[in-house]
C-alpha cells in the first residue's frame, strides 16, 4: 500500500517519518488502524529503513480510539472481537517492527495514543504533550496491563481509576521520556537519535531490537543466555569484523549488513 489516507511516509537517509494525519485530534478508526499495521509490517522488511519516527500533525498526538465508532459495536455479532484484534495488531506491528521506533510525542497522548506511544522504543516529548488512559471517563476500562508494566503500582492505578493526565515534564522527571522539549527542538532531536541507530550496522540493529522485545518475557538467567547466543551469531559477520578494524583504524565502518 502506498496511498495512505490517515498517515504521512517520509524515508531519507535510511530514517522514516510516520506522521498520523487524521485531523483534528488524529483520533484512530478502522482505516487508521489498518494503515498503521500495514505501513509497519512494511516498514520491517524495508532494506532502506534503519529507524522509525513516530509523531502527528497537529497539537495533538492522538486523543485515542474514535469513540463515534463504538457504538456500532455492540449490534453486530463479533464485531466487537475484530474490533479488539484489530487494536491488538496496530500495536504489535509497531512493538514487533524490526527497526526501533522512536515516538515523538508533539502533543496530548490519549488512550489508544499513549497505546502508540508505549509500543514504540524510545520516547522523546514536547512539553505541550501530556499522557493519561481516560477510558474510565467514557465508562470504559482497557490498558492498566501496559501502566502497570511502566509506573509503579499506585501511578498506575492512579491514572487507571481516574483518567488522571501526567504532564511531559513529570513522565521526564520520572526517566520514562528520554527529553522534554520546546515543540520547535522535537523533531530535531528524535531525528538525531533515529539518525544515530542509522549508522550502525543493519543486523546488530535488527538483533539489538528483537533481544530488548524477547528478554522482557523471560527470566533473567534465560535472557541473558538469549543475548549471548546473538553475540556469538553476530561475533562472525562482515559487519562485525568491518566495525572492529574501522575502530582499530580510527575510521568510520561502512556496512552491508551481513
């Protein structure tokens, strides 16, 4: 697909740019849903991208799911299931994607937003942007299982019960954004981080990525045997021979990811 109707796809330099572009508030339907899922399975088998970024149009990230759908929900049986599995897929695509992403928060993360946003690697922040899980405002309940795995029990429970918002500057004073920017400096900078997993080699990225998302799931003692068998496999590559005589030559490596 390359016609993408609630999305924006820029690739330069081994970098893309994924833009949601759903105004005003990028609020996510099905046709985002299945565009998000589509571009980022794409995006993994893409030999020119290394790194993604993740940002909106607007002053708002994305306000969350687009509440004019669910109603619709309930009257057709098993929609409700394709509903799930679909919001299901949309952020597994990204949190599978073998290229790390980066979500450049511009603004509000909301719900299904912060959802994005928590199935992404790294985090960098405006400081207009804010995150909460408001579902429990629409008399709903969904996502206290990725809270949980990121602040503390009460935090999360906190934001959980209440919809509560936590403001850029707070999650940076907590560790859980790596910036908290002026809007003008966003882009800029997770541009340079993205810029940066570029110039390294093409399969010590792609392996990096798969240990940080397998060894989540594992006890340590098994996880570190997991990343010592990706040592080993990457101690006999090109690439890993080309990055050890570039640092002996004081040079820059050129890979071929191989």
């Amino acid at each position: 697909m390359s016609d993408w109707k609630t999305l924006i796809l820029d690739v330069a330099d081994k970098v893309a740019v994924v833009t949601l572009n759903r105004p005003p508030v990028n609020a996510q339907n099905i046709e985002m849903r299945e565009e998000l899922t589509a571009l980022f399975d794409e995006l993994s088998d893409r030999d020119d991208v290394m790194a993604v970024v993740l940002t909106a149009q607007g002053k708002i990230f994305s306000a969350g799911a687009d509440i004019r759908e669910r109603p619709n929900l309930g009257t057709t049986p098993g929609a409700y299931g394709r509903h799930n599995r679909r919001v299901r897929e949309t952020h597994n695509a990204i949190a599978e994607c073998s290229k790390p992403v980066i979500a450049a928060v511009n603004g509000p993360a909301m719900g299904a937003g912060f959802g994005l946003v928590m199935a992404s690697d790294i985090w960098v922040a405006s400081e207009t942007a804010h995150f909460s899980m408001p579902e429990i405002n629409v008399g709903l309940a969904g996502g206290v299982s990725f809270l949980q795995r990121i602040f503390g029990q009460s935090k999360a429970r906190r934001m959980f019960f209440t919809g509560c918002q936590v403001t850029a500057q707070e999650m940076y004073r907590l560790g859980l954004v790596e910036a908290c920017l002026p809007p003008d400096e966003l882009m800029p900078y997770a541009m340079a981080i993205a810029h940066d997993i570029a110039g390294k080699s093409p399969i010590a990225v792609r392996l990096a990525k798969e240990a940080a998302r397998m060894t989540e799931v594992m006890p340590l003692r098994d996880a570190y045997r997991y990343e010592q068998g990706n040592t080993l496999a990457l101690s006999k590559t090109e690439d890993a021979r080309e990055a050890q005589m570039a640092f002996l030559e004081k040079r820059k490596p050129v890979y071929k990811g191989r």
